[in-house]
C-alpha cells in the first residue's frame, strides 16, 4: 500500500489577492503557471490569452507585455 501523497510535491502559490474598497469584480482563475510564479504577476504567461479577452469584453487595448505572444 501506497502513501496517499506518494508521487506528489506541495508547490506554495503565494499571490495575495488583489482588491480595494472599489473593486466590483471577481475574477476566478486556476493556480499561477510555473511562468506566472516566476514573473511574480497573475496570467504572467504571454501565451495566456486572459489580458486579450479582458481587453476585448472591455473595449480596451492589452496592456503593454501582457497578452504578446
């Protein structure tokens, strides 16, 4: 018999969430990418295409060095 965590790494992801006293909206997402952890910023991946479609539903452009592939 097997431990039940056998094979398994317990990885910390240490983002804090980010909301004021205006915020309005939540935004749910999975765990950070490896990519993500190491730039320290949420959808830190430019392949992720979360700032395209923020930008898109919001009719605004991608921020700068978010969202290029």
């Amino acid at each position: 018999m097997t431990a039940p965590d056998e094979g398994y790494q317990h990885i910390e992801h240490g983002f804090e969430p980010v909301f004021d006293q205006h915020s309005r909206v939540l935004v749910l997402g999975s765990f950070p990418s490896v990519l993500s952890r190491a730039n320290a910023f949420y959808y830190g991946n430019p392949q992720n295409r979360f700032w395209r479609v923020m930008a898109a539903c919001l009719g605004a452009p991608v921020p700068p060095n978010e969202g290029d592939p």
